[in-house]
C-alpha cells in the first residue's frame, strides 16, 4: 500500500478542524488538493476560523461531538484518510474537567480508529505531544525511542492514546502519532495561552511580563509548520509511516523561556519583564526532530523569532479588540 496521492483529490476526516491547529491544517489541506471534511462539535463557541474555506466546493462541515458513536461513523464515510486533532488540550484544561478529557482523548480516540478500521480509512494521524517526555533527568534530547514520564493528565491521556493508535496499524490501516511541540504563531481561531504569544502579547501591552521559571526548556514549532507536517505524514509512503511515532518542529527550537524574553528584548528593550523563581517544573526537556526529518523531508519555514514579529504586528494591527478576552484561550 502506497501513500495516499492527492493527485486524486482524497476526501480527509479532520476532527477539530474548527481549532487554532484544525484551522490551519484545513486550510493547507485544501490547498494542496485534498478534499476536507470537519467534524468538530465548536465546544469554544462559533468561530470564524472556516469561513475562508467554506466557500471551497472541497470543504464539508460536520458540527458534532467526537464522542457520538453515530456521527464519527457518518463522518468517516467516504474518507480515505483521518486527522484526529480533537481533544480537551493543555493541563489547565484537563485538570479542570478531568472526566471529559479523558472521555475525549482517550476513549474518544479509540472509538474514532477502531471505526477507522472497521470503515475503508487507510491512514490515520493521531495529534499527540512532546508533553509526553515530562521532565529529561539529567539533561539529554529526547528521541521518539525516550522513556516516555507523563505528568500531567493531558499528558496521560495522551501517552495511553498513543499506544491504542500504533497498535491499529496494520495492512489495511497505517496509523501514526505527531508528538507536536509547543505551537505558536497566528491562527484564524486565535489563542493567547501558549507561550511564544502569550509573552508576546503582555510585553506589548501589560504592565510587565511575569516569567515563572526561566530556566526550564521546551521545544516550539509554529502553527503553519505544524500544518505541513500534517499534509506531508498524509503523503509520505507507508513504509516510512505505518506504526511510527513522530517528534514534530525543529532541534534549533528549543528554548529556555530566558531566551524567549531575550527575543522579545532585542524588540521591545523598554519593556518590563520580572521573573518569579521556579525551582522545580515537571516538565523540562528538550526534543530531538530528526527522524521526522529524515523519514519526509520535513524542515520548520518559521522561527520562534519569526512568530514573536508576526504576533506583534498583529497586536499593533488593532485587529484584536480584546487579547485578554476569553475566546482567546482554551
């Protein structure tokens, strides 16, 4: 079995296409030829992020919950291929509604690829992430093959998904797991409770910048690049695909948050920024992404640099009446 050809317009299953992820993918898929189906219940209310591709005579948009047996049936009808971005994201999240998220992330998840396999879906591509390392004792850079040490629940959730999604794989169904890291950059349904633009927004517009341990590291990877990664696991052969687990973004990404104030410095010299010491943090690692770059070619277009200059200029813009409003975060 070969990789999907987009040549021949496939029809792709996105869940929670209507994110500040799903958005982007939607709109990158659509782009490269691919006929896109959205099934997302708008559990954050109703966005503009797909109106631009609603318009397309390739688009569909399914307003249901990945949690209805029914309507994950009827939205897989047809496709060839599934991105399963649907998901209560982020600690804070999943610590606040414990129940749902594991409802959505976990049995959800393995709802959604059983049906998969049972329907006449060839690939799969669950979204996961780098959460899932925790904290790297005594340093290192971790590859797909590290012990993985969830510490949170969104990272639980994640991690038990994960081995349902690669256990699916098999001839008839090639699945794999994109642990992204952290994302940033702009996106058609905004958030502002990621780091790279959550620091940017409040050193351009609040008093000081508040940097709860600074020496802690992280991978990041911007929201677009994100998106070609997606559209390239969906192209790349089966060989290179099935049953595989894949670190996405970029080994020159991670960062300290010290160094990210230091970026946001270079722009922003007068403003103010306090750090509040953080001994401890349960997540502080850094990721190696070369076997997704080996395996499809994959390489970031957007630095954590390129991110901080692009959400300022979209502060600066006026085109955000609220950046601290609520539809803002997850």
């Amino acid at each position: 079995m070969n990789r999907i050809d987009n040549m021949h317009s496939p029809r792709v299953l996105v869940t929670g296409g209507a994110g500040y992820v799903g958005s982007v993918v939607v709109d990158e898929l659509l782009a490269r030829g691919f006929e896109v189906r959205v099934l997302d219940s708008l559990v954050h209310g109703v966005v503009p992020s797909l109106l631009l591709a609603w318009g397309n005579p390739r688009f569909e948009f399914v307003r249901a919950d990945v949690r209805d047996r029914q309507s994950t049936a009827k939205a897989l009808e047809g496709v060839s291929a599934c991105v399963h971005l649907a998901a209560v994201v982020g600690d804070p999240a999943c610590a606040r509604q414990p129940d749902l998220a594991r409802d959505v992330n976990l049995a959800a998840t393995r709802q959604l690829v059983s049906q998969a396999e049972e329907g006449d879906v060839r690939r799969f591509v669950f979204a996961s992430t780098c959460s899932n390392y925790g904290k790297l004792n005594g340093g290192g850079v971790a590859t797909e093959d590290f012990p993985l040490n969830p510490v949170s629940l969104y990272a639980e959730t994640k991690v038990a998904a994960e081995h349902d999604v690669i256990a699916r794989s098999n001839g008839n169904l090639a699945t794999c797991c994109l642990r992204f890291a952290t994302v940033f950059g702009t996106s058609p349904r905004m958030r502002f409770d990621l780091t790279v633009n959550e620091f940017t927004r409040d050193i351009l517009l609040a008093d000081e910048l508040v940097v709860y341990g600074e020496q802690f590291w992280r991978p990041y990877v911007h929201v677009r690049d994100v998106a070609r990664a997606v559209a390239m696991a969906l192209e790349t052969d089966d060989a290179n695909f099935a049953g595989q687990v894949f670190n996405v973004g970029d080994s020159a990404e991670n960062y300290r948050k010290l160094d990210i104030v230091e970026l946001l410095r270079e722009r922003f010299p007068s403003a103010e920024v306090r750090f509040v010491q953080k001994d401890e943090d349960p997540r502080d690692y850094r990721v190696s992404f070369d076997k997704f770059r080996s395996s499809t070619g994959f390489a970031m277009e957007h630095s954590v640099g390129d991110g901080i200059d692009e959400v300022a200029e979209l502060l600066q813009s006026g085109l955000l009446e609220d950046p601290y409003a609520p539809m803002y975060r997850n």
